[in-house]
C-alpha cells in the first residue's frame, strides 16, 4: 500500500516526536513515527539553474530554461502542499529534498545584478524566489495546527543536527531576501537563533573565516610573485602567517582579470551580506566587537581597495564593458564596507537612545568601534563624507551628558585632520570649540574683528613660526602649503606631520620648501590678461594697463637739480618755516625776535655751568632759581665778605633764560688775549726735518745738523740702550762677566 493513502492521526495532539502512527502493509501491522522515512514519496525533484544569459543565450536555451524551471516551481509546491510530518521526514530523508531547496539561494542572481529583460522569464523567477522564502519559513515554524506540531527544543534539534539552517544558508537569506524583505528576514534570524542558541558560536567561527578571506584578498593584491619576501603591510595585520601563498612563482600565478574579478565579487557579496546580517539581526555587532572584526574591515579598505583598482587598471582594458564593471563593483563594495561599519554604530546609537539596556555600557561600546575604525584614515574619511561623525557625536551627548569628553575629542580631531573642512562646533553648550583634542572656550561678545586687525603675511608668519618651534627642520613655504590646506590651523599641522597623516596633495612636496614671493606683474598679467614682454610691464608708469599714471613723476630729459652742492641744501630752511605752525600750537616755538642769531647752544660748556644747589632737609628738591635768571649784583669789592656776597647774588635777569652764546665766545676771546699778553706769542714750531731734498741735489745745514742730532740722542729711545742695559745686568750679577 501507497503511503500517501495513510492518513495521519494524532488524536491526543501529542507533538509530532510523540506520534506513532499504526499502518498495516500487507496484513502486517507496523508502529511508524510521525517523522520517518516511511512517509517519504519516491519523486525526482531537480536543482535550480540560472537563466541563461550573454554567450548562454542560444536559441531555444530560454524556453527549455523555462520548462525545467516550470517543474521545479511544481516540486516546490507539492513541497509546500505536504502536511508537517510528511514535509519534515522529505526535508530529512529525501536525498536531493534539501539539495533542491538551498540550490536557488546559491544560484540566484544578487542584488547588484540587474534582472532579466525577459517578462516571462522574470515572472517564473519571482514565484520560485517567494515560494523558496515561505520554504525557509515554514522550516522554523514548531505548530501548524493543534494536531501538526513539535515542541521546540526537537526542532531546534533538527535543524541543527542535520544543518538545515547553517551560517552560510542564512547569509544567503540575507543577501537574497534582505534588501526587499527585511523585516521578513528579521524575524526568521531572530528565530532561528531563539530557537538554537548555539548558532552564536557559529556566527563566531563564521566571522574568523571571513577575517581570513579578507586577508587573502590583501594578500593577493599585494604580494609581488617575484620575490619570496612578504607584502608591505602594518603591524596591525594580525594572521598574516596563516595564509598559504601559492606554490612556486610561475607567471601563471599572477593576478589575471578573470581572477581578479572573482576576488571582487567575492568581496562585494561578502560585504552586502554582512551589512544585511547586521541590519537584520542587530546582535551581530556585540559578535563583531568581540572578535575584533571591524579592524578586519578597516584593513581591507585601506590595503586592499586602493590596490584593486590599480590590478584592475594594470591587467584590465579601460574600454570594455567588463571593466567598467567590475569597477563599479568595487565602488559598490567600498558603499557597503562603509555601510557595515554604520549598521554596526547604529545598533549602540539605537539602544542609546531608546534606553535600551545599560547606556554606559552602548556608549563605551560605540566609542571602542569607533576608535578601532580610527586605526587607518581611508575608512574614516569615507565614512565621514557620507555620514558626518559629529552629528551622531552630539545626539549622544544629548542623550547621555556624562559622556567621555576625552574620548569624543581625540574622535573629532582625527577624524577632521584628513579633511579640508574646519572642526564644527559640538558638544558646546557652552560655545566650545575643539582645538586639537582640547576644548577652548569661545566668547561671542561683540567686538573688533581680530581677522581684521592682523593682516594675513603677520599671520602666516606667526603660525610658521609656531610650526617651527616643534619642527625646525621644515622650510616656511612647506609650512605655509600645509597651512593653507588645513585652514591656518598650526595644531591639526603638526599633528598630522607627527603622525604621518599629511593630505596626499602634500605628500609630494619638498620638506625644505622655501616661501617664494608672489611676482606682482604676474598678478598683474593674471587681473588684465596682458602678457608680460619685459620687467616694467605692470609698473606705475605702464600706460598700457594704467588710467592712473602721475604725470608729476614723469620728466623728460636731464632734470634739474634742485641744490647745488650740500651746504645749499643745509641752508635750505623752507621745511622748517613750514613745520612751524604745527609746533607753535604746542609753545614749543619761540618768537624770531626771541631766537638766537647763531644756531649753536653752549649753554653747557665750562663757563656756563651753574653751581649745583646745597642739599635741605626737605625730601624734595628745592627750587632754585637758575643762574642765567639771577639779578646782576653791583661793583666788585676787595674784601672776601664782598666776594662771598658777589658768588651768592645773581648777576643777570631773571629773563635771561641761558647765556647768549656771543657774549660767551667775547669773554672766552678776551681770557685768551689775556694770557698772551701775559706769556707772549708761543716760538714758532722748529723745523726737524731729517729727509731733505733727494740725493745729488745738496742739503741744506739745518737739515745736516737734524741729522746730527737724531744720531746722536737716538739712544735716548727704546731698543737704542742696550749696551747700558747690558752693564747694569753684569753689575748685579746677572750676566758672566
């Protein structure tokens, strides 16, 4: 007898691994378990194959597509029409059941590739992609009806034991369900991890085997086949021995196209399905952190993207469609690596602001991924330019005020060192403004405008100077380009130097670069367009790019001088009469009736100097009344009374402010006369010379009798007593005698 004639009976509603079922073949009573062989039909069920496409599109290769696949959409549903013990015992013990299942989701086309041209061809393909998801979902489902069910725990047994589900199936879920049916998808992920928890383990396993592919892909694209010497990579490439490089060095080794494109899709899959899984099941972030695997991310994208696309360039033609591409897989994979690393973020952000769990504990976490995505510049600039750090930062600072100020500082200023726009203000509720990991307070009170108040070269030349108390060793104009392209910001420029973070338009520059002044007839040629034939174009004078040419600096032929020599031009008073109104408003500038006639003041000389003023108990100085403001005293007496009374009594008036210097040279003309009446006329100088005139020319006597006497006391001098020097020695018994 048929099996499919035996009707199952459970009337106890005991679950399905309770159930037997009494079935009598051939007279003969058997006890059969409601999930058993027995119940499973004898049917040819076939796999899934791809739509043919490209070269595979042959004529009539798309209607016997369409036939085959008709027949698998028909097992599909006789599938799905099964009941539960019947369904479950073909899913177990159907040799090419699971086969059948599981070949879609591994022949499907992904997301990132377009669907077929043809309707009809489309339309069988959606019916077989829904059926296969009700498939997977009936296979988490315990009860059916109140006579159709298992408990839990046997079928949390069953789809593990016999790997039903397993970490890649459910990958594949993701990437062929997860971008239009993801909350469907959700709560399938959510459910089979309920149900057996022991899945997270796998998903651990999972991960360390998608950290190595990610290293095999760096790998293959970094290595040079012609040297047995490893890639150049950063300490931070933990496991790079455990990936075995190819056998010997042939050429054939090297990275072909058709190679190279694999490894992109592979990584382009892997990267969507991981964003998905994360998307789905938001648990996989706390996996990730643990293993470390958003360090895996950051180190693909910098030492295996950039390297791509330079293969891709190296052994690929620019003008073919598969190069384009495949180039537009791996931008496609840098979108859904940086997307990843946002899913990941977003699950911390998430419960931080539905209060979900412990907030510490989310906001510790989402600064560690974000720190660990800090570990290289690629990623984290990216990632900014899509999704802008500081915003997320200042939600959590609303949502959690005592937040780690250190930590979101150091964050902001090394994400900003790599990008041309200035630090925004966040986390100020104060005003405050990030200036290299610390937090500076800023006043908005109105005032002057600092910007205007210093002009740009004093400006530059203090941050160059700032740059260069740290780095010395740097030339100006070097400094003043990083300068310029970090926003006149001396510490994002030291820090990037430090750290070796300098933009790549700086990289290539000289260190010791100078500053090279701008040519202003260059800028003039900039301005007017006229092209410069000789270094005067651009001039005050240059008629051809000046209305506004002075006229008055212009003169033709020999000009004038205006002095004669130098004591013309001493003499020249005019600028003095000119200033003298100016000075006149101060009193600083005497009537010309009051002005001496000579312009020479010897007030100070020795006849002129007052006598100094005797000291009084008064802490301040006296006054006392100058000596050229003092009253004449009367006639000169003998007597030393008088003389002592005459050296008291002033003798000129008080108007007279200072001596007049005429009156000084008479007096000091007459002393000197005086004295010579008394010594007479000093002799007139005497003649010494010794030369005379040139020789057979005769000398005259007095220069003979110089002669004589210059011979006769040269002894008298240095170096001319040595004989007397030498006696005086052997008179004191210096020398032997």
């Amino acid at each position: 007898m048929s099996n499919s004639r035996v009707e199952f009976n459970n009337p106890e509603n005991l679950p399905a691994e309770n159930v037997t079922v009494s079935v009598r073949d051939s007279g003969v009573l058997q006890l059969i378990k409601a999930i058993d062989p027995y119940w499973v039909e004898k049917k040819d069920l076939i796999l899934y194959e791809r739509p043919p496409s490209g070269a595979e599109l042959l004529l009539g290769a798309v209607d016997a597509w369409r036939s085959k696949m008709e027949t698998y959409l028909d097992n599909l549903k006789w599938l799905l029409e099964l009941e539960q013990n019947r369904f479950w015992s073909t899913i177990l013990y159907h040799p090419m059941c699971m086969d059948m299942v599981i070949s879609f989701i591994q022949e499907a086309n992904p997301p990132y590739i377009a669907s077929q041209d043809s309707k009809d061809v489309q339309k069988l393909y959606e019916e077989i992609r829904r059926l296969i998801l009700v498939i997977f979902s009936r296979l988490i489902t315990n009860k059916e009806s109140k006579t159709q069910w298992m408990s839990k725990e046997y079928l949390a047994d069953l789809i593990y034991d016999n790997f039903i589900f397993t970490i890649p199936v459910l990958w594949d879920l993701c990437l062929m369900y997860g971008a239009d049916n993801s909350k469907h998808i959700s709560h399938l992920m959510n459910a089979v991890f309920s149900i057996q928890p022991k899945y997270q383990n796998d998903v651990v396993q999972a991960l360390i085997f998608v950290q190595e592919a990610f290293k095999y892909i760096i790998l293959q694209v970094n290595k040079d086949y012609e040297s047995d010497e490893p890639p150049n990579l950063p300490e931070t490439f933990m496991g790079f021995g455990e990936i075995r490089r190819p056998s010997g060095n042939k050429p054939t080794d090297k990275v072909t196209f058709n190679v190279l494109r694999d490894l992109i899709i592979h990584m382009l899959d892997t990267a969507m399905t991981l964003r998905i899984f994360v998307e789905v099941y938001p648990k996989t972030a706390e996996i990730m952190m643990k293993s470390n695997f958003v360090l895996s991310i950051v180190q693909l994208y910098e030492y295996g993207i950039p390297q791509l696309y330079e293969k891709l360039i190296e052994v690929g033609d620019e003008t073919s469609v598969t190069y384009t591409e495949v180039e537009g897989y791996i931008d496609l994979a840098r979108a859904e690596l940086i997307d990843t690393l946002k899913e990941i973020l977003a699950v911390y952000k998430d419960a931080i602001l539905n209060c979900e769990g412990n907030i510490a504990s989310n906001v510790e976490a989402y600064l560690s991924v974000m720190m660990d995505a800090l570990s290289e510049r690629l990623l984290i600039k990216d990632y900014h330019a899509c999704y802008q750090v500081h915003e997320d930062l200042e939600l959590l600072k609303q949502a959690y005020p005592d937040i780690d100020t250190v930590k979101t500082d150091y964050i902001l200023q090394a994400v900003y060192s790599d990008i041309d726009d200035p630090i925004p203000e966040v986390l100020n509720d104060n005003n405050k403004l990030l200036t290299n990991g610390n937090v500076e307070v800023v006043d908005n009170e109105p005032g002057p405008s600092r910007d205007n108040e210093i002009p740009d070269n004093v400006r530059d030349q203090s941050l160059i100077c700032e740059v260069k108390d740290i780095l010395p060793h740097l030339g100006d104009g070097f400094i003043l380009k990083c300068l310029q392209h970090y926003g006149h910001n001396a510490e994002r420029v030291i820090n990037a130097i430090l750290e070796d973070n300098l933009a790549d338009s700086l990289r290539g520059l000289d260190t010791s670069l100078p500053i090279i002044p701008e040519d202003p007839v260059d800028r003039k040629y900039l301005e007017t367009g006229i092209e410069r034939l000789n270094v005067f174009d651009g001039d005050q004078f240059d008629i051809m790019t000046r209305d506004d040419v002075d006229l008055s600096k212009i003169h033709v032929g020999k000009k004038k001088e205006k002095y004669k020599d130098l004591k013309d031009m001493l003499n020249d008073k005019t600028e003095v009469k000119n200033r003298a109104d100016i000075y006149s408003k101060y009193n600083l500038v005497c009537d010309e009736e009051a002005m001496y006639s000579d312009e020479y003041d010897d007030t100070y000389d020795s006849d002129g100097v007052s006598p100094a003023a005797d000291a009084t108990d008064d802490g301040r100085r006296p006054f006392v009344t100058p000596r050229a403001l003092r009253t004449p005293a009367g006639p000169p007496e003998e007597s030393e009374e008088s003389e002592e009374v005459e050296e008291e009594t002033p003798s000129r008036s008080k108007m007279n402010f200072c001596v007049n210097p005429e009156e000084l040279r008479a007096r000091r003309e007459a002393n000197v006369q005086a004295r010579r009446g008394r010594g007479g006329r000093p002799p007139p100088a005497r003649n010494i010379d010794v030369i005379g005139k040139p020789k057979g020319h005769g000398q005259e006597k007095e220069t003979l009798m110089n002669r004589d006497k210059k011979e006769k006391h040269k002894s008298s001098r240095g170096n001319h007593n040595r004989r007397q020097g030498a006696q005086w020695k052997r008179s004191q018994g210096m020398m032997p005698s």
